[in-house]
C-alpha cells in the first residue's frame, strides 16, 4: 500500500508519494501551508484513479481532458508525467524515466496507490 509523505523544505510544505516498496512515485510543488498542502494531496486521491493518460511523447498526440497524466520527454530526453486535476492544475509530477514503460508504470502506480494511501509526516 502507497503512502503520502508530507515534509517541510527551506520554502514551504511538499508531500511524496510512495509506492508499496518505498519508492517516490509522484511528488508535489511547494506549498505555503500543511493545509493547502493536504488539499493536494486530496486532489491527487481525487483525481488520479480516474485521470487519462495524453502520451505527448508521440507526434500528433490525443489531446484528453482534465484530469489527466501527461506523459512526456524531458529535455534531458527522459520519460516524465505530471498529473493536472480539472480545473488544469499540475498537482503531482514524477521523476524521469530512461524507458516509457517505465514511466507508464510509475502512472498505473500512481492510479492503484493514491486513492488509499496513508498520510504520515515525517
């Protein structure tokens, strides 16, 4: 079972999600307070189970409606998704991947771990 970890940093609050095995499957953006930090996390469980997947790593892509994963290449040529909610927000995004199915499990990951998913602060 998936948990999210909450966490203060030098600028704010941030959460980690992390699969079964203890590995960062998605994390979040800085957030000013635990409170709105949590709402993330809310909109993540919300969101995630039922969100499509845009795979913009190939030309002339689907476009999807929020939410939605969007999997794409990174600069660095890797595989990244980020998660938007409906209203287009990015609430969660994910490290880089060498391979895309990597990254395509590290989505499924995402949609099978965040819904019931412990919130622990570490």
């Amino acid at each position: 079972m998936g948990k999210f970890v909450i966490r203060k940093t030098a600028t704010g609050i941030k959460f980690d999600l992390k699969a079964g095995n203890g590995e960062v499957i998605a994390t979040s953006e800085v957030y000013e307070s635990e409170a709105a930090c949590r709402n993330g996390i809310e909109s993540v469980q919300k969101n995630a189970p039922i969100a499509a997947v845009e795979d913009q790593s190939v030309e002339g892509f689907a476009t999807e409606k929020c939410p939605k994963f969007e999997l794409y290449i990174d600069k660095a040529g890797e595989f990244r998704f980020r998660l938007k909610a409906k209203n287009g927000q990015v609430i969660a995004v994910s490290e880089g991947y060498k391979a895309i199915a990597s990254c395509k499990n590290g989505i499924e990951s995402v949609k099978k771990n965040a819904q019931d998913a412990d919130i622990i602060e570490a």
